[in-house]
C-alpha cells in the first residue's frame, strides 16, 4: 500500500485557496480526484470477477474485510484494457454508503491545485469523457483532467438488468 | 423531538399493541380482572404521561377510554360494541401517535365523536350492568350455610358463621357505587383481640374497589392456610385486590419480569457487523493455521479466540432474535374484527409464541402472516350455519404454530375450515390458460393447490372487503422466498387448510456449500441443496443431452442440468460431462447445478451485493471466505427463476415435482437391491423391510451350529440370503432385519447395492422356494427374494404364532398384482389364514357365489377393470356377506376413499406396503370375530 503524502509538494503561501487532487494514469492520461473523496489507496491483489456483471465492474475486492466493487476506470472511459499484467493500483473511494475502488494503471502524487484556473472541458473532447469530466488544468508539462467521482461511479446498470 | 417525546413514542406504541391484544382477550373472558387491570394500568399510563407532556387530545380520549373501562372494573356488562369502541378509540391514538411522531406535534382535529360516544356507553351503566348482573348477585345471596371450622378459632380470627354473615348482608360492590346505604349490624358478644368489626369488614368491602368477588375465588396463600374453606379475609381485601392484579400479571401477562434495557436497533445492527467481521478473521487465521504446519505456539490462544467468537457471535445473534409472538400481535385484533365483518365465530389459537427468529426475518414475514391469518378468516372457515350443516362445531378455529426445526423455524396457519376447492382452482386455472385440461387431469390435488401462488389468482366468488382481490398470495410467496424460505399447502375437503411456512432462522450467517466452476468458487446456501451426484461419462450417473440441453436419469427422474458455468457465461464450452451435480430444490422446481469442484460447507456471512451488481438475480450476496478471498453466493431462487425462463425457450422439460413422481410411483415398487454369494443381484420389497444393519461378525454366537445376534436386547437368528454365501465370522456383516412384532430375523447379504424404484415384471420360478421369482430391475436381470421362505428356516417362533391363533380363519385376497399376491400369501399364512386369492374382482364375486366360506375379505380398493369399491359394494348387497369384514388396500389413502369405506363398512383401510398394519388389522379383526363368537 502506498500512503498518500498529504504534505504539499508545491508552495503552501496559496494554500486556503487550492484544493488537493490525487493524481492517477489511466493510458498515459494524467486524471484527478478531488483527495477529499479519496479514502485510500491499494495495490490489488485478488479480485473476484462477477459473472453477468456490467462491464464497468471488474470485480470484487476484499478489504480488510469489507467487500468492496472494483470498477475499472479504463473501461468506464471506453478504453481496453491494459496489456501488461503488472501489479494493479485502486483508489478507495465511498459512495452512498458503499466502498468502491477504482482500478487504475498508476497513482502518482498529491497535487494542489487552484481551482480558479481550471479550464471547462474542450468542446471536441469525447462524448464519454465530458460527463465524467469538471473540467480540465494545465500542469506544466502535461494536462489534468478532474475526474467527476459520483459521475464515475454513476453508471447504468438497470439495461443489464434484463 | 426531544428524547422524552420520543421514549414516550415508542413506549406508548407499545402499551397500545398490548391493549389491543388483551382487549380482546378480555372480551371472550370479561370475568378475568388480571386482564382488565392489566388494560386499566395501560391505558391510565397513557393517559398520565399525555397529560405530563401536554397532549390534550391524547389525554381526552385516553380519559374518556379509561372511564369506560373503569365501568367495566365497576361491573358493567362487557359488550362487544363497547369494546369494539374502545379499539377504535385506540386506533384514534395510533393515528395520533403516528402523526405526532412525523411532525412532533400532535395533529388539529376533534375527538368530540369519540368522546361522546364513549361517554354515552360508559353512562348507560345503570340499566346494562344490572341486567348484566343479576344472575351474578342471585349467586351471591345463597342461605347462610353454616359451615365449622375444624379448631379453636386463634385470636385475631374470624369465626366461619361471623364472616358468612358479613358476606350474605354486605351489600355487592356494584350497588354500592350507586347506593351505598351502610347496615349496621350487630355481633352479639364483645370483639376478641384482634377481631375485626362487622362495620370495618363492612367497611372494607365498600373500600375495595372492583368486584371483590373474583378476589375471593382465589385466596392468597397466608389466607388459606389460616381459614381453609373460608372466602378472603375481608379487611385485607383492598391490598389483596392489588396483589392479585399483580399476580395476574406476572403469571398471565405479556411480559415477564425480566430486566431489559432498550438499545437502538442501529446499535445491534452494527454489533452484528462487527461480529461478522470478527468471525471473518477468526476463519482466515484459521485458514493460515490449516497451512501451516509448525506451531509457533499460537495455536492454543487461536482455538481460545476461536470458541470466544463463536460465542460472541451466539450472544450477539441473541440479541437479534425476537419471539415471533411479536409478529402475531396484531392478529387476535384482526380476527376479531374480522370476525364481526364477517359475522363468523372465529377462535384464534396460538402456539409457540415464544419462538424466536431474527428481527429481519420476523420484519419480512410480519405481512405475509398476517394476510395468510385474514385469508383463513376469510375463505377457509365458513358462516356459522355452514359449519352447523357440516356437523362442525359453529365456532371456527385458525391455529397458528411456529416450532425451530434443524436450522430453520416452521410456522403453520391451519384452519378447519373448509378446505381449498379443487375444483374450482382447476377451473379457474383452465380460464387462466396456465394449464390446460389434459394437464390438470394429471395434477394431484397438492399440485393443484399450488396454483394459488400464481398471481391474480383467486376463485373467491365475489370480492369482499377482506380478501379475494387475487393479490396476495403471491406476494406472500414471493416475500418468502426472499429470505429463503418455502410455502406449503396441506388442504382437505371439508377438513381445513393448514399452509406450513420455513424459514431460515436468520439471514446473516447461513450454512454454504463452496463448489468451482471454471477456477472461480460460489457458495450455494445448503438450505436449497438436497443431494450431490458426481457425474461422468462412463459411470452410472452420465449427463446425457436432449437437442443439447443437459439431463441427468436420477433415480428414473429426469433432472434438468444447469451448468453453472454457461449461466455464468464463463465458458462457451457446451459438452460439459465431468463434475458434480448440485441437486437443488427451490418451492417445486427441481433441477441440478453442474459445477466442476465441490469443497466445503462453510458458515458464510452474507454481505449484501454492491448496488450496482444487485440486479443480477443469480446472486442473493457475497461473502469473505476463511482465506480471504471474496466469494459470491448463488441465489436458488434467482436461478430456478433463470432455468425457468430457459425452459421456455426450449422446451427444457423442468417440472420434476416429487408429487408427479408419487403419482407415478404408484406403478412402481420400491426394491432393495442387494448381492448374495454368487454375482447375481437379488433384490426385496423394501417394504417388507424393517431396518438395514451393519453388525460387527464377531458379535455373531453361534448357538447349536445356528447364528444368532443380540439385537435390541433380544437373540436374533440369522440366515444367509443363499448357500453360496457363508456368514462372516470377522469383518462387518450386512443385514436385512425384517421384523414382526417382537420377533426378528437378519438375512445375511454380501453387499447392499442400491434402492431402486421400478415396475415389477416377474417371470415366476416354480422350481425355487426362496425366489418368488426374477425381474428386470433397471436393465439387469435380478432375482425376487421370498422373505416367506426364509422365516420357518429360523424361526419356529413364527411358526408357533400360527398355533396361537387358534382355529384358522379363511381369508380372501383381492389383488391384481401378482407379485402383491405372492408376496402377502406366504406372511398371511404365516399368521394364521387358509388363504384363497382372487386377482379380479369378478373372479372374487365368483368365488363368493360359488359358496366359498371366508371370514375376512383383503381387497386392493384399486383393482384394474372394477375398482374394489364395487367388489364391496356388491358383496355388501349379498345377504351372505353383508356384514363379512373386509380391509381395503390402497397405495394412498385419501379422504374420498376414507369416507366411501366408512359407507360401505370397510373395517379398515391400510397403505399398501404397510404389512404391519394389515397384520395388526386382521389380529384387531381376529380380536372382534372372537369376541362375537
């Protein structure tokens, strides 16, 4: 498990103003989760694939002794899945109630952002990515996208359902 | 709202429930003060603590119940439409309550009506209780008996004479209320010490409220002793008043004195998750224990963590078991409401209330229960002049019975009333199109009944207010099935229904059976598991395929196969042949899950699905297994639902009901099958035997070159099944203990093989005494053994019992089933009969007519051309045999045969494979016959 290091890494002087993001990769894409929802994160070891489960859902995970639902973040963005079988990293998160944790390729650093300059999302940007999408900052070498949690985790499951 | 508002909610609520009930026990036994007071403290609570918080509308109507119901502590008569007032006026409060707790505040409005209706009832006192009471006050003046005490009065005692005098001239508390002219009597000599006056005891009695009377008919024990025969010490009697009320409560009241504490169900539920926790990582260090072989020393402090959790777990499961008395509460109220709609007489009987289940579960079968206990109301019992004309008594009774049984708790609701009408279930089923006419002909009457699960279902004839709307049953079903339970339907004609629900005693830890499929585990909960088959190609269990869909022959039952692994959608492979089949029974639908592994049965802790994966039905949870890993549990009746709309599709012939398979075993018979000495098999009515025993050879004595063994405390001897076969003098010896009364006897066989059911096609040997003959049982050919052979071998017992039965009798047997006749021949004669057999009845009726002599006919009441009714029927009309008894045999005995062998002086009907009872049949028949003679 990898701890979240919670002291800033950049310049505190703005501090009341920034919020706090744990970075994630996700196909060479840099994304965002707002540290507040972000109850802790893991490395996956076993995972129980559910049969007839949306595809979404790539399994469930035991957490120290709570099931918990892990959703694959590449899936929910409508990319395939990895093809290296390294060791897998999920960020635990909670909604209504239930654990969630959401797969991904890698967890990077805590950020602090300001919130001011963030930037809408493209006008061009995929359909699918501008719902789970709050919009997008500009890091010095590369581009963040701030992941919508309960946009993440809200997904359709009722069409299976027949 | 404050906490007192909401303590005083919850209790209040609480009070209201037990008033209910005890209200209405109260009306069918208006004498029980216990009761009345019991309501009287109740409600006068309710009206103080209204009062204290500053409830005006609550206390008004509190008052106003609490006045007529001190009439009725006061004597008035207790009516049903002043009771009835009464429950309305308490559900007025419920609504108030219910109110009051949503919006903490109690809602506008006027209880004037109420109030003045129950103001009305409780000032008609003086013209009802008079009438009311009269008789009681015509018991109450009897002539003075005079009655002795046998000793010296003690002092401070009351002569017998003095107290009966006080009684005859006390006026009864009832006029005293509203006349209270006092009579002053006089004692005629001075008072001894501690002697009380007529005025005190006078006095006393115009103290002691409520009817002293009833006090009186049970002394307090210091009484009793000191003044054996003599009616309550008056001037206690205020103070007794109060202790009996007491002693009423305690011993007939709805709780016990039992210290509680309230504790907020959210508080237990997260109790009950820390312990699933805790159970959780006791099983997974366990788990790392099993690995590992060396003991670093905490193996012993492990099984110590391991015993307190499973107490833990006992306790705080405790915690959550509620009597299932609290889930009835309501219903002695709602039977007599009913009751009154429906202008029926309708008793309500109670057993086991004190039963307990998990508060989820109770929640979950609280609803269906009570519209189970409104149907029964409604439709099983009839009016009052029904059940006259049927010869049943007027008042109806619905019985409800819970018992723990294996795991699981067993509820019944019976009725006696009138029972389901098949018929018009069958008709109603045909308009419906869920089955059709050649279907229905086939069904059984149990199979029938099921149909009024289906929704909309309903042959009520009209709609009442009650029920017949056709909702209902379904839902109950569905609602029970939901925790895993199952619903039954027991139903006779004129007889009454009882409908047996089981249930799980609680939902969050249940037995599991871990099984793979494709490298991946489930759990199967064990409740819907009946039986494993292992299964693959060349053994005698092979799945074999139908256009493709998987069947496996169990038993000669078609069992429809679902592989686990195709529902699951884990492999495309389709000719799954090798594995285990779960064989799964949920409600009626049998089938069998083929899974690749089976493990373990575990105590799993159900955890409920994610809700984004709850929609998928074929699971019911999940759960962390001993080594950590996450396991889903398979819901049966999700999948039973998914082979179901399967078996629409493609003609997936599922319904392997076990009533359809009693219906067709009528044809078949039951065989033991068994290997002597040589290959062959043999095979034995497994009717005619009483046990299978595994015994120890060196057990075996030998007595004079015979064996025998000490069975149940008596010799039994032994014979081998043929000659080829010796009895073990070491090892384990097989036997087939056939029994007859007392007397025993063991077939030494080599091997027990199977039982089989199968059609009986005997090719009768003529040449061997101990076969009656040899059939093809499943495929092989397989010798009939003649149990009647082997008795005189050992037994000069049997044979000495026909001398004790005196002169024999002639006995006529009637059955078209030669094996039968071969079969009940040698044991007949065993007993005593000169045995004549007939295989039809027209042969019998020829045999009758042509002068045959018998002294009991032994009819099969189901004969092929004629049925064995109209064999009795025409013997009956013969003046010869009018009154020859006769015993019918029959693979089932029903209710319609039952009565048409009472018409037709049938002296007893016997199962057809109960040898025993024919045999004490004709010995009760004997009996008769000699005594006539």
């Amino acid at each position: 498990m990898k701890l979240i290091d919670s002291t800033p890494s950049g310049n505190a002087k703005t501090a009341s103003k920034q919020m706090e993001f744990v970075t994630v990769t996700v196909a060479g894409q840099l994304l965002g989760l707002p540290i507040s929802r972000v109850h802790d994160v893991f490395v996956v070891s076993e995972m129980t694939t559910v049969p007839l489960a949306p595809g979404e859902i790539a399994g469930l995970l035991n957490l120290r002794g709570r099931v918990v639902t892990a959703v694959s973040l590449r899936r929910r963005l409508g990319l395939g899945d990895s093809a290296e079988a390294g060791r897998r990293m999920a960020v635990g998160l909670e909604n209504q109630g239930e654990a969630y944790g959401l797969l991904v390729d890698e967890v990077g650093e805590v950020l602090k952002l300001d919130p001011d300059e963030m930037q809408p999302n493209p006008v061009h940007m995929d359909r699918g990515w501008v719902g789970l999408s709050q919009g997008v900052h500009q890091l010095r070498d590369q581009l963040l996208i701030v992941l919508d949690v309960d946009a993440v985790l809200a997904f359709e499951t009722e069409r299976e359902a027949a | 709202m404050d906490d007192l508002l909401l303590e005083f909610l919850t209790e209040t609520n609480e009070h209201l429930e037990t008033v209910d009930v005890e209200m209405v026990r109260f009306e069918q036994d208006p004498n029980n003060e216990a009761i009345l007071s019991n309501i009287f403290r109740l409600v006068h609570t309710i009206k103080g603590t209204c009062g204290f918080l500053g409830l005006p509308r609550l206390e008004a109507l509190a008052h106003a119940a609490e006045t007529l119901m001190g009439k009725f502590r006061d004597g008035m008569a207790v009516t049903t439409p002043a009771v009835s007032l009464i429950l309305s006026t308490l559900d007025r409060i419920k609504e108030i309550l219910g109110e009051l707790e949503r919006q903490g505040a109690e809602p506008e409005g006027s209880d004037g009506d109420l109030i003045a209706l129950l103001d009305r009832m409780a000032s008609q006192e003086p013209s009802a209780p008079e009438a009311a009471l009269a008789p009681k006050t015509a018991q109450a003046s009897p002539t003075p008996v005079y009655q002795v005490l046998e000793r010296e009065l003690k002092p401070g005692e009351v002569s017998l004479d003095e107290l009966e005098r006080a009684f005859q001239a006390a006026p009864g508390p009832e006029k005293d209320v509203t006349a209270g002219t006092l009579t002053y009597q006089v004692l005629e000599r001075p008072l001894k010490p501690g002697e009380v006056s007529l005025d005190e005891l006078e006095r006393a009695f115009r103290e002691a409220p409520g009817p002293a009377r009833l006090v009186i008919e049970k002394p307090t024990e210091k009484a009793s002793s000191e003044m054996p025969a003599v009616p309550a010490a008056a001037p206690t009697a205020p103070k007794k008043n109060g202790e009996s009320s007491e002693a009423g409560e305690a011993g007939e009241g709805i709780s016990g004195k039992v210290q509680t504490i309230r504790v907020n169900v959210d508080t237990l539920e997260h109790l009950m998750t820390m312990v699933s926790e805790l159970v959780l990582t006791r099983n997974q260090l366990l788990e790392i224990a099993r690995r590992s072989s060396e003991d670093h020393g905490y193996k012993v402090p492990l099984q110590r963590l391991s015993q307190v959790t499973a107490e833990l777990q006992d306790g705080v499961m405790k915690t959550r078991m509620q009597p299932i008395g609290n889930a009835w509460q309501k219903l002695p109220r709602v039977v007599r409401d009913l009751s009154n709609e429906l202008s029926k007489k309708i008793e309500l009987v109670m057993q086991g209330a004190d039963t307990e289940l998990d508060r989820q579960v109770l929640e979950v079968i609280k609803d269906p229960l009570t519209h189970m206990v409104r149907n029964s109301a409604d439709h099983g019992i009839e009016s009052p002049a029904e059940r006259k004309a049927s010869g049943k008594h007027e008042k109806g009774t619905i019985r409800l019975n819970a018992y723990h049984e294996g795991g699981s708790i067993t509820i019944e609701i019976a009725d006696d009333g009138k029972g389901l009408n098949f018929a018009a279930i069958r008709k109603k089923a045909a308009e419906r199109g869920i089955a059709n006419d050649a279907e229905l002909e086939r069904m059984s009457d149990a199979q029938v009944a099921k149909f009024i699960f289906h929704p909309g279902f309903s042959t009520a004839a009209k709609v009442t207010s009650v029920s017949g709307r056709g909702v209902g049953m379904d839902v109950v079903k569905t609602n029970i099935e939901l925790i895993g339970g199952t619903v039954d339907i027991r139903s006779e004609q004129g007889r009454g229904t009882t409908f047996t629900i089981k249930i799980p005693l609680t939902l969050a830890i249940v037995a599991a059976l871990i099984v793979s499929s494709k490298d991946q585990r489930f759990a199967i909960p064990q409740i819907a598991v009946s039986e494993l088959v292992r299964v693959s190609p060349a053994s005698e269990h092979s799945i074999e395929r139908i256009n493709g869909t998987p069947i496996l022959r169990l038993r000669d039952r078609l069992l429809p196969i679902v592989p686990l692994s195709k529902v699951m959608g884990l492999s495309g492979n389709e000719d799954a042949n090798h594995g285990f089949v779960v064989v799964t029974q949920v409600a009626h639908q049998r089938f069998g899950i083929l899974v690749d592994g089976v493990f373990h049965t575990e105590e799993i802790v159900v955890k409920p699905m994610s809700s984004k994966l709850r929609h998928i039905q074929l699971f019911s949870g999940n759960t962390i297994l001993g080594d950590g890993a996450v396991v889903l549990i398979i819901d049966p009746n999700g999948l039973a639902r998914m082979v179901g709309s399967e078996s629409d599709r493609n003609e997936f012939q599922g319904d392997a009901d076990p009533e359809q398979a009693v219906v067709a075993a009528d044809e078949l018979t039951s065989l033991l099958v068994f290997r002597g000495g040589s290959e062959s098999l043999k095979a034995v009515p497994l009717s005619l035997v009483t046990r299978l025993e595994e015994i120890e050879a060196s057990t075996i004595e030998w007595s004079s070159g015979r064996p025998v063994v000490q069975y149940r405390g008596r010799l039994m001897p032994l014979v081998s099944c043929d000659e080829e076969l010796t009895i073990k003098r070491e090892g384990m010896q097989s036997l087939l203990v056939f029994s007859d009364g007392d007397v025993s006897m063991g077939l030494a066989v080599a091997e027990i093989v199977d039982i089989v059911e199968d059609k009986l096609d005997i090719e009768l040997l003529a040449e061997r005494s101990d076969l009656v003959g040899s059939a093809v049982v499943r495929g092989r050919t397989t010798e009939i053994v003649n149990v009647a052979h082997y008795l005189p071998m050992v037994l000069e017992t049997w044979s000495r019992k026909e001398r004790k039965g005196g002169p024999e009798r002639s006995l006529l047997l009637v059955d078209s089933s030669t094996f039968f006749r071969d079969m009940l021949v040698p044991v007949l004669k065993a007993s005593g009969y000169r045995v004549q057999t007939a295989s039809t009845a027209q042969e019998a009726v020829r045999l009758l007519s042509n002068g045959l002599h018998v002294d009991v006919v032994v009819t099969d009441l189901e004969l092929s051309g004629h049925s064995g009714f109209a064999l009795v029927a025409s013997l009956r009309a013969d003046p010869h045999h009018s009154v020859t008894p006769v015993i019918g045999l029959t693979v089932k005995p029903d209710p319609q045969q039952i009565a048409l062998a009472r018409k037709l002086h049938i002296s007893e009907i016997v199962s057809k494979i109960d040898r025993r009872g024919l045999l004490s049949a004709l010995a009760e028949l004997n009996g008769t016959l000699e005594e006539a003679a």
